[in-house]
C-alpha cells in the first residue's frame, strides 16, 4: 500500500507550509496508532515522489518529529516511530519488568561480567566497607531487539550465589537468592552521550541520553545494588502519580 493512503493527503485548502502539513499528517497517524511503535517511514525521496513535494520539504517535516521524540533515526536503517518506555517513579521494578509491562520483549547483549571490589565512591554511597567484594555487570539493553540502555551494574557480593548467577534478568536472580531489593534511592539527570556510549546504543554521538543512578537495599537495609542506566533520552518517558496526602 503507497504509505499516503496510510496517513492519508494533504488537506485541501490548507495554506500552512508543506512541510508542517506533511508533520501534522504523521504525527495524528503516529498519535492515532495508524503508525506503531517501531514502524519504518519510507526514504525521504520516495515520500518527496508520493506528496509530490521537495526533499527539503520532507526533511524538514521528519527532522521536526525526531527533535519532538516521535521519530527515531538509526544509523544505516531508516527512520522508524520511537518505542517510548513509561516508567513510573514509584515502584522498584526492574527493565525485564519494565518491558514486559508494555507488552515488549526485554532482551540484553552483555558487555562484561566480573568479580571486583567496590571503588571508595561506591563503597560511599552504598554504606559498604572499604574493599568489600562486588560483582560488576555492564549490558546493553534491549525492547523488541531495540537498544534502549546501557546499564552499569555493582552488586554487593552477598546478594548473589556468584557472578554467573544472572541470565536475562539481575532482578530475577537477586529474588532467587531472596536477596530482591525492597527500597531504593534514584538519581535522574540529561547528559550528552560521549561517542562509545552513542555507539553502543545506535545512535550519534552528542544524542541526548537521560542518565539514572538507582542505589537499592535489602530489607534489612544492607546495600544491594548500584547501577547506572544511561537511557536514550527518546525512548524514556518518566510517569509519575503525584496525590496531596
Ligand atoms: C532497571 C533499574 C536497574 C536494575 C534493572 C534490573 C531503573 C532506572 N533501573 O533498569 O537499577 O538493575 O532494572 O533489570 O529502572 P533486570 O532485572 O531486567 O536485569
């Protein structure tokens, strides 16, 4: 099907510039689920034939939807509609979960996993001694195959049975070592992705990324986790419920 029979013509009598109508029509077709998650938009040249309108015309229309979220360009792919997380604020839930929630699939590609010792700022922020033994686990994080995260995980040592413990999900493995943090503290900042993180996730380097910090205990208030999710900042989206009691 030509995609303009998808989203549909140019409204007759419209006199706004081409490429805000060409925006509007794929931002209602991207708000309407005409288009879904993951959806490719075709090549600019192809939807510059179908709208019979410049390149410029539709580069403009497709840049104002990636700076607004709705559009996601990868890096020798195409553009494509952004697979947004909703996350709430309040509940210690993991990606896995996270994922799974919204009705995509969690996978991860590991980068490492070892056997260390906490660093000084670590041992800091997580109440452990100076040198207590840690497990280190770096992975790249995936919903339906599309990298979301880059996640820098240290547990405390006595959380886990060992370092090869963990599978799909760190959560499920602390919960079967009835070690599943109950509380945790998180830390929510912008930063620009440096070029190996931008690598990593697929996509340019200076992209905006969301960084979160999340300390989590153990009931008994020892330290469990600390780990730093480095989120492309068009793929979070933070959901809170605020109530005034
Ligand atoms: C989430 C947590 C992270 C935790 C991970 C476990 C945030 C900001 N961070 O990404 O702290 O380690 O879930 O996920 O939500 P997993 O059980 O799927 O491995």
């Amino acid at each position: 099907m030509m995609f303009s029979a998808q989203i549909g013509p140019f409204r007759p009598g419209n006199r706004a510039p081409l490429y805000l109508q060409l925006q509007q029509l794929l931002r209602d077709a991207i708000q309407n689920n005409v288009l879904g998650e993951n959806d490719a938009i075709p090549a600019e040249r192809d939807l510059a034939a179908e709208y019979d309108v410049s390149r410029i015309t539709v580069r403009k229309a497709i840049g104002g939807l990636v700076e607004e979220g709705l559009l996601t360009r990868r890096r020798g792919a195409g553009t494509f509609v952004a697979v947004r997380v909703e996350k709430s604020f309040s509940k210690l839930s993991s990606f896995s979960e996270d994922m799974l929630s919204r009705g995509r699939q969690p996978s991860s590609s590991w980068i490492s996993r070892a056997v260390g010792a906490v660093t000084p700022e670590e041992a800091l922020s997580l109440g452990l001694s100076p040198g207590a033994p840690v497990y280190r686990f770096r992975r790249i994080r995936f919903a339906d195959e599309v990298p979301m995260a880059l996640e820098l995980s240290t547990i405390a040592s006595y959380c886990l049975p060992s370092v090869e413990a963990v599978g799909d999900s760190l959560y499920d493995a602390l919960e079967a070592a009835g070690n599943r943090p109950v509380r945790a503290l998180q830390r929510l900042r912008a930063v620009p992705f440096g070029a190996e993180h931008a690598r990593m996730l697929g996509v340019g380097a200076g992209h905006a990324g969301l960084l979160i910090e999340r300390r989590a205990f153990l009931r008994d208030g020892r330290a469990a986790e600390y780990t730093q999710s480095f989120y492309r900042g068009d793929a979070y989206d933070f959901v809170a419920e605020l109530t005034d009691i």
